[in-house]
C-alpha cells in the first residue's frame, strides 16, 4: 500500500525528471537556444551527476532513476545548445 510519504516523494521526483523537458521539446521544434544560458545547462548537468552518484552510493533507486532523467533533459539541452545555440 502506497502512504502520504511515497505519494509526495513520487510526485516530487515526476516533478524533478521533468524539470528540463517542456524547455528540451520547445528548443528542439523552434531550433531555437540563444535565450538558454551554458552556466543554467552546466549546473543542470552537474546537479544531475552528484545526484546519480549519490542515489547509486547510498543504493536508492528511487532517488537514482529520477536524477538518471534529470540528467538526460540537461543534456538533451546540452546537445540542443550546442547545435543550435
């Protein structure tokens, strides 16, 4: 059974995994990236990877899959910015 604790947590990392992918799916049909700043991207990026180090040490998996799709969104940016920006 689901409590109040795992509905919050997962809503929060719904939230958290999909923090960069409106920006990704708007960037990618305008071809459009000059407004997205590298500092925003590499924070993102960096965030995402300290996350995944994190969740993999302490061995929550929960924690992991949702900075795994963090980080993929950032770097989708990433890529985006680098062709388009």
């Amino acid at each position: 059974m689901i409590n109040n604790i795992s509905v919050f947590g997962l809503l929060g990392s719904i939230t958290a995994s999909s923090l960069f992918f409106p920006q990704v799916w708007s960037s990618y049909k305008s071809k459009h990236t000059h407004d997205l700043a590298w500092p925003g991207i590499i924070i993102g990026l960096l965030n995402g990877l300290i996350w995944i180090i994190y969740g993999y040490l302490k061995l929550d998996y929960f924690l992991l899959t949702t900075n795994i799709l963090l980080f993929l969104g950032a770097f989708l940016l990433f890529l985006l910015k680098r062709k388009y920006g």
